[in-house]
C-alpha cells in the first residue's frame, strides 16, 4: 500500500515497528490498545505504524462489507474509496482527514447532508464547506424547545434565528467570519434544503421555513472596506528594501538551493509589494504571467477569490525586471514536471506551486531578522 502511494519506506522504522507489533493479537482489532503516539521510537515510526493501523483497519471493514460512508464519522481517505470526488482540491487525502455528521444533532438535516454527499460527490473542500454551514444551522435550531427535530413544526421565525446565528458564526481561533463568508455558509445550508425538497428526501420539513432573501440577507462589506489600515507604510518598506538581502536566508525549501530560495522570495516580495495581490494569487502565478502589450508590462493573475481567471494588471519595468529574473534563475534548477506550468514551483511535486504559508513564513522570518524596523509614529521620546 504504500508503494501504491509512492512513499518511502525505511528498513530501520519497520524493524522498530514489527518489535512494537509482536505480540499484539490483532492490528485490526487493537482499537486504543494501539496508540502510536505513546509509541517510543521516533516520529517515522510512529507514522508508518498509524498508516499501517489505517490500511489494515481500512481493508478489515471492507471484508465484513461496511460501507465506510454509512458511518457517523467519516474517515475522508476512506470514504474517497467509494466517492473518488474527495480526492480532488488541494490535497490528494494521503493525511488523516475525518468528518462527523453527528456534530449536525437533528438526524432529518444529517440524513439530507448525508445522502448529498453520496449522490452529489462533491469535493471535499465543498463537502466540509457544507458540513459546517449545517452545524451551525444545527446549533441554532437546538434552542428551540425541541431541539428541531421536528421539521414540521419549524416556522418563518425559526429561518430568522438561524440567519441570525450565521450572522454570529465565528472560525476555529475565535475570530467572526468574514460577512461574504456567513452568506455564503448561509446559501449552502438553505440550497441543501432546496435540494432535499427537489430528491423527496426532505419528509415532513415545513414549507414556511425557507428563506426570504428581503428579510434573510447578511449584509456585504465593500471589498475596499476590508482592505483599510493593511497596507504598509511607505516609510516601512523602503526598510524592508533596505534588507531584502537576508529574505529567504536559512529558509529551508525541499532540495532548491539556498540561493534559489533567496531569489525566488525576493521576486515573490517584490511582486507582492508592487501590486498588492493577495500572498496566494502570487503563489499560484502562472509560468508565463508576464505579457508585454504596447510598451508596456502586465501581470496575468487569478482572482480565486472572486472566481475570475486571467485578469491583467500593468506592472512597472521594475516588476517586471524581477520576475524575469527569478525565471532565468528558475531555468537552471531540477522543477518537477507537476510544477512546470507555475512560476514559483512547490516544495514537492505532489502540488503545483508554492504554499502561500511558506510564503507567509518566510516573510515573517525576514521581518524578526531584521535588527530594527521603525514605523512612523514618534516614540513616548520623540524619535
């Protein structure tokens, strides 16, 4: 199995795990007796026993013919067996991944959400985008005196409390989502119900609880609004200027070396600088994002925010200078062919361009190297 995945697979931590595993009477059966946590060995050990435990247990519930997907909680890399959907987005599921359905407390929405993951295949990333628009839903719905889970009993006043709990909702840190992000975890809760009424599936759920736009809107921020007090300041990036020789110094990248990464940083910062794109439309360049039009340079870009593809952007001959500079410097390095079309490559072939969190990473590495950074407030002293 993991040759099938194209893992490596070192003699030394599969000696150390066979010794851990002697005696146990049964891998697929061990259930917490099996920790690999508590497991002494090194972390290469712990993870070849975890995925072992998985692969093993895995092919355990399909002999006794358990549908991984009729479960409460759904391990993603499983049920992807049976709705190979999951396996598209960002990641290919080799990590541990799981859902629980029983985060939703009435059964008839977990019964809905359930059956539109099985018929629909959605991605993952839609898949958990709903599952959590629906626990929120749920959440609201349990203040009623009966929890809702009477769907014939929910009326107009019920729709009210539940927009008002997306109105509230809040991400894993504590801080509010986005209003953009409640509407649109809003529209996935009411389009799963509007779903559910079109399948049949959606039993004796009362027509007067659907949602009426006039009344059940979450109001939208100005893009502009969101943008306010993050640009930095003139006085602070000329600094940063000042010491762009130690961005990307001792970051560790794969196998590119150091002063690859040095370079690849610098065209990645100066893009970012000259024309405000947010750190994952730079990371998702393509590798030919530079045209030259009438004498004068522009960036092709992606909005994947706004879902609107190749947009053009003028850029200075500066800009441009630094990107093909990095190309030439990329020209000269191993890039694995996952990464060619893209103009910052990933760490690894498994994704096809960098991580905007390396991103983030080294730049706030720099900026703590970086002895002093003034902004341009006065001090209690006046300087």
């Amino acid at each position: 199995r993991r040759d099938s995945r194209g893992l490596a697979i070192r003699p030394q931590a599969v000696r150390r795990a066979v010794a851990v595993l002697e005696g146990l009477p049964s891998i697929a059966l061990a259930g917490s007796e099996l920790d690999p946590a508590a497991i002494v060995g090194g972390e290469v050990t712990r993870a070849l026993i975890r995925s072992a435990q998985w692969d093993v247990g895995t092919a355990f519930d399909q002999f006794r013919g358990i549908d991984p997907s009729r479960k409460l909680v759904w391990d993603l890399r499983t049920v992807s067996q049976q709705i190979p959907s999951l396996k598209k987005g960002v990641s290919p599921l080799r990590n541990p991944s799981s859902l629980d359905f029983g985060q939703v407390r009435q059964e008839w929405i977990r019964e809905i959400l359930m059956h539109w993951a099985r018929t629909a295949g959605p991605i993952s990333k839609d898949l958990s985008q709903r599952h959590k628009a629906c626990v929120i839903a749920s959440r609201a719905l349990d203040l009623r005196g009966d929890g809702g889970t009477s769907p014939d009993r929910l009326r107009f006043s019920d729709v009210t409390m539940v927009v008002d709990a997306f109105k509230l909702a809040r991400g894993g840190k504590g801080e509010p989502y986005a209003p953009s992000h409640q509407d649109r975890l809003l529209r996935e809760f009411f389009d799963l119900l509007d779903f559910a009424r079109r399948e049949g599936i959606a039993g004796g759920l009362s027509p007067r609880f659907a949602r009426d736009p006039r009344h059940h809107a979450i109001r939208q921020v100005d893009d502009n609004e969101d943008e306010i007090g993050k640009a930095i300041p003139d006085a602070v990036i000329r600094q940063l200027d000042q010491h762009l020789h130690l961005l990307g110094k001792g970051f560790p990248y794969g196998t590119m070396p150091p002063d690859a990464v040095t370079a690849m940083f610098e065209a990645i910062y100066v893009i970012l600088r000259d024309t405000g794109r947010r750190p994952a439309e730079v990371a998702g360049l393509d590798l030919d994002c530079l045209e030259y039009d009438q004498g004068e340079y522009q960036l092709v870009w992606h909005n994947m925010k706004g879902r609107r593809l190749r947009r053009r952007l003028p850029v200075r001959q500066a800009t441009a200078d630094a990107i093909k500079s990095w190309k030439e410097t990329r020209g000269s390095l191993g890039i694995p062919g996952n990464c060619a079309a893209r103009l910052f490559p990933a760490i690894t072939g498994s994704y096809q361009h960098i991580d905007s969190g390396n991103i983030s990473r080294a730049i706030r590495a720099w900026a703590d190297s970086i002895p002093v950074l003034d902004s341009e407030e006065l001090g209690p002293d006046g300087t």
